[in-house]
C-alpha cells in the first residue's frame, strides 16, 4: 500500500517505499535535492554527491524531467533544517515510472492562463494545490451530508439518466438516440425520488449528475452538473424541509472547517463558518420591502413572484447587516414560478422556499403534492399533457405527505471558496461550448 506524504511522520527510520511527482530538482554542489509531491503534500529526497553509492541516483535524476514521477525504496530521517515538515528521504534506489515532457503552461503559477485553456489542460491545471484542494474540498462536503443523512435514516437511491419521456416542464432537456426511438437526459431525479416514497421508503437520497440544455453562459450554470438531492415523507409543513436542510449543511460545514478550515484560509483567504439555527426566513413581499427601502432596489416587472441575480446578492447582504447570518429563506413565491409538483395551501400559497447563501440560490424546497387530483389540476395549468402521465400514476394508489430539496454541489463549492464561476469549481466543465477532455 502506498505511503502518502501526510502519513511519513509515523514511519520515522524506517525504509519505505514512496511514489509520487517530481516536483522541483535542485542540483547543487554537493548535493541535489529533489522535492517529491502526491496529492497530500510535497517531501525532500536528499542525495548526497560525495557518496559513490548515489552515483547511478544521480545519473537518474539528471536525466529526469519535473512532472516525472518516480517510485523511490529509501529512509524516513528526521531533519530539523528541511522546511518541509522536517522531514526527508535518504533513496538507496529510485525507479522512473514516467517521464514527463515539457508542459504547455506553470501549473504552479497560472496568472494570465486563460481559463479555456486550463480546461483544456484540465489534468495539468489540477496538479496545482489550490484546485487539488477544491476537488478534496467538495468531497469532505459531500461525505459531511452522506453521513448526516445516514445517521437519520436516509436510504440512498440511484435513478436512471435516461428516462422515456422530457421531465418536468418538458423543456431544457437533452433529446439522444435510444436504438430505434428517443430518449432524454433527466434533468433532476426529482420524479423517482418521489417514486420511491410512493414505494413506501420514508426517506430517500441521490447524489449524482443533473443534465440542462440551458444555453446559458453565466458564471453559475453548466449543462452538467452534480445533484445533491433528498426527499421524506410524513411532514407536516415545508418549515419540516426548511429545518433538515439547516442540519444537513451545518454537517456538511462543519466536517469541512474540521479538516479542511486552516488550509482554505491560507489557500482562499476566506473562512468556513458555521451557521446557527434557525436561519432568517422573509416572504417574497416583505424582501421587495427591505430591498427597496435599504438598497433602493425594485424587482423588474418580469420577474415579480420571483427572484433574479441582483435580488440574490441584496438579499445576502441583508441577511448580514439585518441578521448577522450568511444564509437566508425566503417563502412565498408565485406558484406560478414554480414546478406543478409543488403544494399550494387552500389560498393557492405556495408551500416552498428557496435558500440564498453569499448571494446566490443554492435550493429550491417545498412540500411536494401528493394528492392525486391536485396534481392533475395543477399539471393541467401548466399545460403538460403525455410529459408527465408516468409520473402522475406514482400518485394513484395512496402516498404520503412529503417533502424535499436538491443542492448543486459544484455551487455550494464554488460558494464556500470564493470561486469566480462554476468553470473555477467543476471537475470537468460542460457547457453549450465545453464537451472535452
């Protein structure tokens, strides 16, 4: 099993063998230090040129080019003089398992990189610690939630991408050729999470990827993307919904700023911070309010009952000056804004939120419709016909009051790091001009 650059404080005297990247080789006088990296750091090889036995090392080593990587039979010595971790390995034998050619661009210094090219380089661009550390970032989140979630209950489901019919509103949807017919890209796993419920699984989860054929190019949307999505029945109100999302991202915060808290300062300059409950909630009406009389902001006409980006930002920062909080919700959106599965009270209320965090929707939820006439109706409003006839029959025979919510994983981490766009966060961009590597 190979020993990692964080685990060689334990093995002390003792010969290892280490793989890694070459990283930098500095061949001095009378001795060339070699600076080896994996993805849990970076360690000092020393060779000494005085010592007969290090000439073949040597030969080696001259040869090689940084990006190499090698697998290296030596000691652990402790050194109070190297400045990396006081650590170094002395190598009795050193085998090049690649050998690098020249690199397009300084991954370590990637001022003026074009992001297009990055991306194209994408293999490369990671190699450097600041985008190393998103990837690990991301997955300390998503282990967070996962746990939190199984500690609860939650049972974890895998739905199919490919579905026979356009979901939801039957737009934005990716048509492929499915042997002799059509198929589409799901573009949330929205319809079988609520199957499942109607299976009789009280609380169900999904992590995997969300399709939109939006031709969108801002700094938050991809036409691929990472769904963090759950759903559980037997609630009483979308505030039941509201009140596990604000435990589940505290979980997922806390178990990054646990491991992770120190290094995204130094690397990001920014901090994880851990919000309280409850977090503020304002209905739609009384935002306008506060943004028109705090910032002078008035809603455009087209997005009333609605929120846009500059309405997201003013929101984040009341929330701060008003709240002292980074996370807001807001309730009480037009229903006609909304998907037909959503519940409307006896006033045709909305009965869902979503939930801004640094200025920026980061969930939809609501209280979804059960009922099996009410969701016929209000599929009927929205105009939706043979779209949604699979989904409907989930409803027939008895179901329970439930609720629900999904989080884009590569938004919430482009959040919590301060990262320009979503491009900066993915691990493979797509967009309508992004399909390679």
């Amino acid at each position: 099993m190979k020993i990692n650059v964080n685990e060689l404080k334990n093995h002390v005297d003792e010969e290892i063998v280490f793989s890694g990247f070459v990283d930098a080789i500095r061949d001095k006088k009378w001795v060339m230090f070699v600076i080896l990296r994996d993805a849990t750091g970076k360690v000092q090889m020393t060779i000494e040129k005085s010592e007969e036995a290090n000439k073949e090392l040597l030969d080696i080593m001259s040869e090689l080019t940084v990006e190499s990587t090698i697998r290296v039979t030596g000691k652990v010595l402790s050194n109070e003089a190297v400045k990396l971790g006081g650590l170094e390995i002395i190598p009795s034998k050193i085998e090049v398992t690649s050998k690098a050619l020249p690199l397009p661009f300084d991954f370590n210094n990637l001022d003026g990189v074009n992001i297009d090219t990055r991306m194209d380089y994408k293999w490369l661009d990671m190699r450097n610690r600041r985008n190393t550390l998103i990837r690990q970032v991301e997955s300390c989140m998503t282990e967070g939630m996962r746990r939190y979630l199984y500690e609860n209950h939650f049972t974890e489901i895998h739905s199919p991408k490919l579905i026979g019919a356009a979901s939801e509103s039957g737009s934005d949807v990716f048509e492929v050729k499915y042997f002799d017919g059509v198929a589409y890209l799901a573009q949330s796993p929205q319809f079988y999470k609520q199957m499942a419920l109607a299976g009789g699984l009280d609380r169900v989860f999904e992590v995997g990827p969300v399709f939109r054929a939006e031709n969108s190019n801002t700094n938050r949307h991809a036409t691929e993307f990472t769904g963090f999505d759950l759903e559980f029945a037997y609630i009483d109100s979308y505030e039941d919904v509201m009140d596990l999302e604000e435990d589940l991202l505290i979980a997922g915060l806390t178990a990054v700023k646990e491991k992770y808290g120190e290094e995204i300062k130094e690397v990001f300059n920014t901090e994880v911070v851990i919000p309280t409950k409850p977090f503020p909630r304002i209905r739609l009406k009384d935002l306008y309010q506060e943004l028109h009389d705090r910032y002078q902001f008035d809603i455009p006409t087209e997005d009333v009952g609605d929120m846009n980006a500059e309405a997201e930002k003013l929101t984040f920062k009341l929330a701060q000056e008003k709240y002292n909080s980074e996370f807001m919700f807001v309730v009480d959106y037009a229903a006609t804004k909304r998907p037909f599965y959503h519940m409307r009270d006896s006033e045709g209320k909305l009965q869902g939120y979503d939930l801004i965090w640094r200025g920026m929707e980061i969930t939809s939820g609501a209280q979804r419709e059960h009922r099996y006439d009410e969701l016929v109706k209000n599929a009927q409003e929205k105009g939706l016909g043979k779209d949604v006839e699979f989904y409907l029959q989930f409803f027939k025979y008895g179901c329970p009051p439930h609720g629900g919510f999904g989080i884009g994983l590569d938004r919430i981490t482009m959040l919590l790091l301060g990262l320009s766009g979503i491009k900066e966060t993915q691990f493979l961009f797509r967009g309508p001009n992004r399909l390679t590597p």
